[in-house]
C-alpha cells in the first residue's frame, strides 16, 4: 500500500489567494483526520471524517477553512482567502478502526506571503 | 484542554543509553498513544496502550500507563542515532475515543 497520499507536497501562495490541499487515504480506512502543526500551537486537529461524513470540525479555526469528503478515497482542504498565520504543515492521516493508530501522511507545507 | 504535555521538551543521549519521555493528560481516557516525528516528515505510530493496560512492550519500546495519575512514560532502550526524532503523546477522550489531543512532543537527539 502507499499509504497516505497528500499533494501538493509544498505551495507558497500570497495573501488573498485560494488553496487547496487534497488527501487520498489508505484504502479500507473509513476514519480521515486533518491537522495543522506550527512551532506556535503544535499539532491541532481542524477536522475529522467517518465514513465520509464530517463528525466534528470544532478545531477549524474560522470560515476561511473548509472540508470535504466526496468519497472514501479522496478529501479536500481548502482555504479562502489565505492569510500568512496559516502558514504551517497541514497533516491528513486515516484510521480503520475508530481510536485506533492513525496513518500519517507526509504533509503539505504551506507557505503564504 | 485534554491536551497531553511531554517532558521534557528536549533531551539528548549517547547512543546505547536509554531515552525515558514522560506525558501527563488532564481528563480520563480509553487510549494513549505514542507517535515519533522525523524531521520533516509525518508522524508514525509507535504503540497504543489501552486505559485499562498498565505496561506494554514493542521491541525496544516500553510504555507505561498510570491512570490514577495521568500519566505515561516511554522509554527506548538501548538508543541508536535513528532513534533521533520528536516523540508525541495522544490522548482520546473517553466520551470520544477517535478524537486524538497531541502534545508539544519531545525532541530527542541520540549522539552516535
């Protein structure tokens, strides 16, 4: 399996712009989690999926930031309009079992000017 | 916040030592886990231990879990210079167990 797949692996927008950032989990997993990690704030979850449902997005930090799940195997982030503070490593990672490990992927460094 | 706290926040070993990382949480939990964080990369899943578990062992990996105190403890034994990563505690809720809290991590570094 190539495990969790995200791209793109780094983007550098500027203010204002739209940004996406999509997600392929392992396939079989019916858990998608979505993290944001800073030196600042560490490792945050924005939102999580099951079954392609959004269960709790309490942790998106303003209406600026969206999640979907069209189906099992692909997930969006999106952010419009970006900022610089959203500059960070944006996480996906999927799960089989709920409360079980998590499977990370590699991340999508962004950078916004 | 349930958010897990490790401590300390660096330490550095020679290689062959072993390396013990400590995490204390707030709010009674059904899981814990470990994660290690290369540089630069994703987080790995190392070990979970079950509230209900107190002691687990995973090659070189040893994890402890005190529920009266909060509190767990990984230790490597025996550390090599790829042991050389961030380590993370993960905390559940126990009226939710899919919603993982991550601590600030731990950043060890093994001298060869």
């Amino acid at each position: 399996d190539a495990g969790v797949i995200q791209s793109p692996r780094h983007e550098v927008t500027e203010m204002g712009q739209e940004v996406t950032l999509r997600c392929k989990p392992i396939s079989g997993h019916n858990s998608l989690f979505w993290y944001r990690q800073t030196m600042m704030r560490g490792l945050e979850l924005l939102i999580y999926f099951n079954n392609n449902v959004p269960i709790d997005d309490s942790g998106m930090p303003e209406d600026r930031f969206s999640a979907k799940m069209p189906n099992a195997s692909f997930s969006t982030l999106k952010i419009q309009p970006s900022e610089p503070r959203d500059s960070a490593v944006y996480f996906c990672a999927s799960s089989f079992v709920q409360g079980n490990e998590q499977f990370f992927g590699p991340g999508t460094r962004l950078t916004v000017l | 916040s349930q958010q897990g706290e490790e401590d300390p926040q660096a330490l550095s070993i020679q290689e062959g030592e072993n390396a013990t990382m400590n995490c204390s949480y707030k709010t009674s939990i059904n899981n814990l886990q470990w994660y290690r964080q290369n540089s630069g990369r994703g987080l790995v899943h190392l070990i979970l231990i079950r509230s209900n578990e107190r002691e687990k062992h995973s090659g070189r990996l040893r994890v402890t879990l005190d529920t009266s105190k909060k509190s767990s403890s990984l230790l490597i034994t025996a550390s090599r210079a790829a042991d050389t990563a961030s380590y993370f505690c993960a905390t559940d809720a126990a009226d939710n167990f899919n919603k993982f809290y991550f601590g600030s991590g731990t950043k060890l570094n093994v001298k060869p």
